[in-house]
C-alpha cells in the first residue's frame, strides 16, 4: 500500500508588515521630521486627493512628494537612507528574531526560519533600518530620484492585494522575476519544488492593508496573526471589517516584549510548525 504524505519542507516563513507592526508609522515619522503636522497634513493634503478617487497609496506619495518640492526637494535618497538608520523599532524587535531562531532549532535543528518583509510604505526605510539584516527579502514602493538624488516619483508601488504576489514568490523561492512569462509568480510549480509552501508561512500585520495575505493564509492553511495598537480588539474588527475569510489565528497587542501574548503568539506559531515538520520528517525516515 502506498502512504501519501504532504510534501516535506524544512523552511518556515515569518512574514511581516513594516508600518505600525514593527516600526511607527513611516509616514508620520518622516512628515515629523520634517517639522509638519502628520494629521493636519493627512487631513488637508492627503484626504482631499482620495475623496477625488485617488488610489491611497497614490495619494499619500503624491502628496509627500508635493511637500518635498515645495521644501526645495529636501526629502532626498540620502535623507530616506539616514530617516531609515535613525528610526527605533518597537520595543523588543530587535531580540524577537533570535528568539524565534532558537527555539526552532531547539525544537528541530533541521528547521530554517527565514523572515520577509512586504509592505505598502517605503522599503527603502526598511532597507537602511537596524533589524534590515534580518530578512532574507524585503518589497515594498520605492522612489525614483533626480541628478541630485530629490524624490520625483514612486518607481515602483506595492498595493493592498499585491502584497499577495510576494507570498507567492516567497513560497517559490524566486528571488526576482521578469514579467517576461518564464518566471511568472503565479504559475503552477508542483509542490516539491516549492521553497516553503504557503502553509508553512506565518504572516504579521496590523490593518487593512494585510486583509488580502489574511485571507490568502487562511486559503492556504498558513497561519495570520494581527496586530493593534491605539484601539481595542473589538475597535479594530469593526473598523476593518473583518469577514470569516479574513479570520487570524490571534489579535495580539503590538508588544515585542519577552512574555508578551503577540511573542507568545509568534513562539507558538513557530513551534506548531517545528513538530508538523518533524511529524513529515519521521513519515519519509528522515
């Protein structure tokens, strides 16, 4: 009689958002740098542009860029690379990765962790921030810049429902691709040349733009957990309403911090995975 198991990964992903799930608010902070009021800005500069139909994405870069200029081009590619060496992780971040490591690997030395980043902000912050060596990947919008290194556009924008495309490429282990047909992110790989399957990522994020990878995790039996830090955990359900579909494994509170349910969460997450892992590794006599 042939036995049919899951096909055996070692790999597990921890995906995470960057604004408001690891950091402060990008944008916040960087219009604060600037000296400007970050509601007041959002509410007269930002809002105006979605109520005419803007994308919010759009709008928000638009925006900032506008404010750049009008501040004789101040928002720089080096002035983003340093914003991004100066900003503090939440409390905790910084320890949070080796945590996770370790107790995989306690769990099943033959476990790899790998952690991503994807988000709807500017990567480029990510990019030049303390914990950036962390990840092994890191997507988001970034700027395109002039001769003396000024912001004139976005180059390349990641929205709510593409964050999705990058889970793909994270569960087939492209590095890059060309939408040239050959690497297509969406296509159909079997499962054993998977780099992780989709089940075995953990994704982390704080609000509306994760709802499309919550429910692309639950989809796939990979696991969501969501994040929320001025509101209640009732507050943010109703404010994002949030369907079956979208459902998370928790809603912990954006707290890094060592004995903290959001660590528990992430530590519970990693170790159900470890002895999964370990389960298929007995099936095929590793």
């Amino acid at each position: 009689m042939t036995v049919s198991t899951k096909i055996l990964s070692n790999r597990i992903a921890i995906v995470f958002d960057f604004d408001d799930t690891l950091v402060p608010d990008t944008v916040d902070s960087l219009l604060e740098s600037l000296g400007i009021d970050a509601l007041k800005f959002r509410q007269e500069k930002i809002q105006p542009l979605i109520n005419k139909g803007w994308d919010k994405i759009l709008a928000r870069f638009y925006a900032l860029i506008a404010e750049s200029k009008r501040q004789n081009n101040k928002i720089t590619q080096e002035y983003i690379a340093r914003f991004g060496q100066e900003l503090a992780p939440f409390d905790g971040v910084t320890k949070m990765f080796d945590h996770l490591q370790k107790r995989a690997h306690e769990l099943n030395p033959k476990v790899e962790v790998e952690f991503y980043l994807i988000t709807c902000g500017m990567v480029e912050i990510a990019r030049n921030n303390c914990i950036a060596p962390n990840f092994k990947a890191m997507w988001g919008c970034e700027f395109s810049y002039g001769d003396r290194g000024e912001v004139e556009f976005l180059k390349k924008i990641v929205t709510h429902t593409e964050k999705t495309r990058y889970l793909f490429q994270i569960a087939k282990g492209f590095d890059d691709y060309q939408d040239d047909g050959k690497t297509f992110v969406y296509r159909d790989l079997p499962p054993e040349e998977l780099h992780i399957p989709l089940r075995q990522v953990i994704y982390v994020g704080d609000g509306e733009s994760d709802i499309p990878c919550f429910s692309l995790m639950n989809q796939e039996q990979g696991t969501a957990i969501a994040l929320y830090k001025d509101s209640t955990p009732e507050e943010w359900g109703q404010e994002l309403k949030i369907t079956q579909s979208q459902r998370v494994a928790n809603l912990a509170p954006v707290d890094y911090s060592e004995n903290s349910e959001l660590m528990q969460s992430l530590t519970l997450a990693v170790e159900s995975l470890c002895k999964q892992i370990s389960l298929q590794q007995l099936s095929v006599g590793e």
